[in-house]
C-alpha cells in the first residue's frame, strides 16, 4: 500500500511539506498504474514547483519514497502559486485513492 501524508500549517491550512511511501502491489513491478500514477502526480509536482515558481523544495528520494518539505517564500504571489501545485497534487492523488482506495492511503496532518 502506498501511504500519503500531507502536513498543514495549522494557521492558514497552506500545506508545508508531504511525504509518499511503499508501493501499491496493484500489479507486477513495471505494470503497476497505481504506483506510475502517484509518482507521475508528486515527482511531476516537485519539477512543476521548481519549473514554474523557481522554488526549490527540499526532498529526499528512494525506492519507494518521497517526501517534500516547502522552503521558506518570501514572495507572496510565488507562495500562492506554490500552493496552488501542491493542492492540485493533493486533489489528483485523492483521484486516484477514489478509484483504486485498496491500494494508496492519503492522510493530512495539521502541525
């Protein structure tokens, strides 16, 4: 199972970082569209994030594993672009757990 957790500020809600792991076992290593689509959605966030605001998130990354910690942003027009992407992240990983619940467990956490 693949497990999501979304951290929130507990102020406003804006979401400071995020954390992805395991695997959905859906099907065979290569065949798995489960898996394809929650590393499609967060690693295709991470590059849109640094793409288009220029900012850098820090992350680490293994088999397996993701996790994004959003760095401080002094710009509030790049912050609210910033969160704009991880939203859609977290409404396109929600998508996917709509359809396939048995394999991706999504939990949001307040901090």
């Amino acid at each position: 199972m693949i497990n999501v957790r979304i951290t929130r500020a507990s102020a406003q809600g804006a979401i400071v970082g995020f954390a992805v792991k395991g695997h959905a076992e859906y099907a065979k290593n290569g065949r798995d569209i489960v898996c394809a689509g929650v590393s499609t959605v967060t690693v295709g966030t991470v590059n849109s994030i640094e793409s288009l605001t220029g900012v850098v998130l820090d992350t680490s990354m293994k088999d397996g594993f993701l996790s994004g910690t959003l760095v401080p942003v002094d710009d509030p027009e790049v912050s609210a672009k910033v969160q704009l992407l991880l939203e859609s992240m977290v409404l396109m990983l929600g998508d996917i757990a709509d359809s396939y619940g048995k394999y991706i467990k999504i939990q949001e956490v307040i901090i």
